[in-house]
C-alpha cells in the first residue's frame, strides 16, 4: 500500500507554510466554493458522508459534532483547533502546523460556517514555539487576502482566528480540560454531560477537532465526501498520518490509508528494524495505548480493528521496540511521565500512579515478588475504572499490556536481583 498524500500533498513544496505555496495546489479553493454554492446545511453533509473520524484519539464521527453544535441556536459559537499535542510519540500535528497552516486555516473557517461561529482559537502546546509564529503568520496572511476576518470574500461570513499557547500540561490535550485552559482557569477535565459542543467556551456550543481533522475538511469539501468514503476502511475512511519513532530503520511521519496493517507500516515504509535486530513490540497509539506483539504485527491499523485487538489507534503514534528492549524498563519510564501529568483532580489516577510507580520502582530495584504484579493489577483496574476522565483510564493502558504479554521480564527481577533481562546490555 502507497502513501496517499492527502495532507500532506504540500509538505515538500517550496516555503510550504506561505500563503502563495498553498494557493497553487487547491489552497482555499473549498472556502469560496462553500460560501457561494453550499448551505452551512450542505458543508455539514458532506463531512457527515465522508465518515470522517476525529484523528486526536477518540475517533468520534465529525460531522456529526458539527451537526449536534449547529442545532443548538444560542450564539456565540466556537471553533477550536486542538494543537496540544503532548501524547509521547506524537509528532504528526508538527508536520502540519509548521509545513501546511493555511490547510487548518481553510479547514476552521469551514467548520466555522458549517456550524454559525464566527470565533475561532488554535490551542497549540506550549513547546511549539516556531510552530505558533508560523500560525500567527499564516493567520495574517489569510486575513490579507480575506480569506478570514471580517466579511470573508464578501460573502457575509465573518471568522477570526487567534493562536493560544499552552503551558506544558498533558491533560490540556483532553477537550474540556483545553477549554478550561483556554478561559484562564487550571487545565483540569469538566464533568460531561454536557459535552462541549453545547456547554464548551464560556458555557457556549464550541467544537473541538484536532489539527489533522481540521486539514481533513478542504478536501473532502472540494473532491467530496464520497471520495473521501472512499479511502481505507468502510468503518474508518480517509488517510492517516502516523508518527512512527523508536528502533526502526526510517522514523518519521507516513500518512497511509487506513487499514494499513502494522507490519506494512513498520518493514516497508519505515525500513524495518535497525541493525537487522528482531521486531518485539509497539504501542501504535502512543504512550496511552496497549503494546502489540509480534504475533499481531497484521492487524489493521484502524479505530475498529485496533480496538478488537485490545489496543486503540489514538493519535497514531506507533512506537516500536526491538528485541533489545527491556520492557519492564520501558513501562517503567511511561508510567513516570503519567504520573507527573496527572492533573491531581482525582483520587485515582493521583494516588494510583503514584503507587504504580513506586512499586516499579521496587521491582527494578530487585526488591519485588511476584505478589506485586497481583497488586498492580488490582491498582490498574482501580485507575482505569474511576478516574475522572479518558486520560486516567489510559494511563495504564502500557502496564496492563506488558504484565500480560511479557510478564517473563516481570519475572526476571524476582528471580535474580540483578538487572533483570541481560538484552538491556544492547541499549546501553
């Protein structure tokens, strides 16, 4: 299977973040055409028949957001674009932020007549510093030419754009976390329902799409939503980009169809393993989700089979992990990051991963028995079951998966009190 470069059709052209680059290849050709031919009504269908799938990780249909936040009629209505992009081994929203701005541009003023708002923010990390001058230029230069602000090409349509930066938290990732950011407040998850799509900014209809759902939207406005339907899976349409990292031969971003199977995207497009080593594991949806092994290197890499497959496809970021990789180690370094970003609203997740850390601290210590492994499960379900929110529950998504699948490794440092698996000795 060949990429198909849908987003990423301008990414190696000449100064591909200037406004002239964008024109020459389609560049807001969708906006004009929407605003003269197509009802708010008529944009809202077409995404609805495109099938196209939120891309930042819960994979809920877009048209039908945009739908729930058009009925509602009290007024102003937001649009944001979710640019926090802090999910480890996560780097595709990069890609299009700082090489294709005017496509979430184009995509936000689209989804901005689709549902009657005339205010949009891009929410971007806080580690974007380049990526956030880019926006804030291409945001100018749109305006320059009118294809935002007042009276959009003298259609009647007003939208303007602003670009905030975030200041370094995970959780702001989560939608309504971002919004109580973005008012101001400490980036902690609201109670839902309501969602925000009808409670969202400043308690008004906002929608919430991520970077690479929003570039989706020019396209499928100017070829269609059929066509769109057309790509990938009938369940999961359109392409994907994945950000593929760890000890593979060509790390980088690939957008493919989806449906691509794992073992596709690894052994062909990102060159395989390195230095001839055995492929051991990768977690295809970051940090958050569940590690796949060799046995399941076929599985489709989709909302649906992923998910069938105990895992989930969340951002598409696809790290894989070669046989040298101590995996106890690894869970070990992922459960640290979740633990520093919990937000601390709720008991679980603080408490739990705090514990969860502590006693793998003991187990790489040689100071474990197998009766921890029994205890961290037993913490694990807690998390995954009362956290407060979607990032709680995920957090342990890695631990879970490693004690299952290579608990052997777990094993190691009961057995002896040395260093466990004696493959680390390649990493060092």
């Amino acid at each position: 299977m060949s990429e198909l470069k849908v987003l990423t059709r301008n990414v190696n052209r000449p100064n591909p973040a200037h406004i002239d680059s964008y024109l020459v290849n389609e560049g807001y050709v969708a906006l004009p055409r929407a605003l003269n031919d197509m009802t708010p009504e008529d944009v809202i269908d077409e995404v609805k028949f495109s099938r196209l799938r939120g891309r930042g990780g819960a994979g809920f249909p877009a048209g039908m957001k945009w739908d729930f936040a058009s009925r509602d009629r009290r007024k102003p209505k937001y649009v944001i674009c979710n640019a926090d992009e802090g999910e480890p081994g996560t780097f595709k929203d990069r890609v299009l932020i700082e090489n294709d701005p005017h496509a979430i541009l184009e995509g936000m003023a689209l989804a901005g007549y689709a549902v009657g708002a005339e205010k949009g923010f891009i929410y971007i990390r806080g580690e974007y510093s380049e990526g956030a001058k880019i926006l804030e230029r291409a945001i100018a230069e749109a305006e320059g030419r009118s294809f935002l602000g007042k009276n959009i090409l003298n259609s009647g349509f007003d939208f303007s754009v602003t670009v905030h930066r975030g200041a370094g938290a995970y959780i702001c990732g989560e939608e309504t976390a971002l919004i109580e950011s973005l008012e101001g407040k400490r980036g902690q998850s609201r109670i839902r329902p309501p969602f925000p799509v009808n409670v969202g900014y400043n308690n008004l209809p906002t929608i919430v799409n991520n970077v690479e759902t929003l570039a989706s939207v020019a396209p499928i406005i100017l070829r269609g939503g059929a066509w769109y339907a057309s790509i990938g899976t009938p369940e999961c349409p359109g392409t994907k980009m994945f950000s593929v990292s760890g000890h593979v031969v060509r790390p980088g971003v690939y957008e493919l169809p989806m449906g691509v199977t794992l073992r596709e995207l690894i052994f062909e497009h990102a060159g395989g393993m390195r230095e001839n080593r055995s492929f051991k594991a990768a977690f295809p949806g970051g940090a958050s989700s569940a590690c796949l092994i060799e046995s399941q290197l076929d599985v489709q890499l989709d909302f649906n089979a992923l998910a069938a497959a105990g895992s989930m496809l969340g951002s598409g970021a696809v790290m894989v992990l070669d046989d040298t990789a101590d995996m106890v180690k690894v869970t070990h370094v992922l459960i640290k990051f979740f633990e520093h970003e919990s937000c601390g609203k709720c008991t679980p997740c603080r408490e739990g991963l705090f514990w969860v850390r502590r006693i793998l601290d003991r187990i790489l210590d040689g100071k474990g028995s197998e009766s921890d492994l029994d205890l961290l499960s037993d913490i694990c379900e807690g998390i995954r079951s009362t956290s407060f929110c979607g990032l709680g529950e995920a957090s342990v998504s890695c631990l879970v998966s490693t004690m299952e699948k290579f608990r052997h490794e777990y094993m190691a440092y009961f057995k002896d009190t040395g260093s466990g698996m004696p493959a680390v000795e390649a990493t060092s």
